[in-house]
C-alpha cells in the first residue's frame, strides 16, 4: 500500500536534491569563514579587473584631452586620488560580497540540516511501516 505523506516528502527532498541541494552540499563542504574568505579573495580581484577597466575607458574616452595635459596634470595627486577611489571602490564591493556570501551560507546549511531532518523522518517513517508488518518489498 503507498503511504501517500511518504511519497509527498520524497517528492520534495528528489526536488531539492535536483535543483538547490547540489549547490548546497558545494557551499557546506567549506567552513563559513573559509567559504566567505574564498569569495571576498574572488570579489578583490574582480573588483581591481573592473577597476582597471572603467579608469582605461575613461582615459581612452578623453585621451586627447588627457593628452594634452599630461604635462599640466600633477601624476602623484592623481595616482593618490585613484588609489584613494580604488580602496573604498575595493572595500564597499568586499563588504557586500561579504554580507551576500555570509547569508547564503547561513541559507545553505539551514536547507541541509531541513533535508536531513526529512531523511530521518522518511527513515521513521519506513521503520514505522515495517515494525506495522507492512512489507514493503
């Protein structure tokens, strides 16, 4: 006979299984910190990449003019001026990736411990029927 409560939760734990639960298990095999530090190390690099790329198109952008005061323009105020806007650039994106990162984690380990409680209940559940004399063989 089907237990019907049965076949409804092995339906949702195939479902999570297929969609967020490989994504899941990826993010739990790390610890918080070690997941978080990974991805805020990411978020530097993409962040000096995407940095280096905005400040070449606008130099590129206005490269006649930029040209023609480079001999007007004072290198280490404006060296100064972009390390200054690349440090809190860097530093806000960090700090998102950070917040972002550390709630997906929490989201990740909250969803597994949810499905594992489900196995244990489906494993009940089995043991239930068995010890009924239901065989389900």
């Amino acid at each position: 006979m089907l237990n019907e409560e049965r076949i409804k939760l092995m339906t949702r734990m195939a479902s999570y299984e297929d969609n967020e639960g490989r994504k899941n298990v990826a993010v739990s095999r790390h610890f918080r910190s070690d997941y978080v530090s990974l991805q805020v190390i990411k978020a530097i690099i993409c962040a000096t990449i995407a940095y280096m790329i905005v400040c070449g198109a606008y130099i590129y952008y206005d490269f006649e003019e930029f040209m023609s005061n480079i001999y007007k323009i004072d290198l280490l105020d404006l060296a100064a001026k972009m390390l200054k806007y690349y440090v809190i650039f860097t530093v806000a994106y960090c700090v998102l990736v950070y917040i972002a990162f550390s709630v997906k984690y929490g989201k990740a380990k909250k969803n597994l411990k949810r499905y594992f409680n489900n196995l244990k209940l489906l494993g009940a559940m089995y043991n239930k029927e068995d010890e009924e004399g239901n065989n389900f063989q």
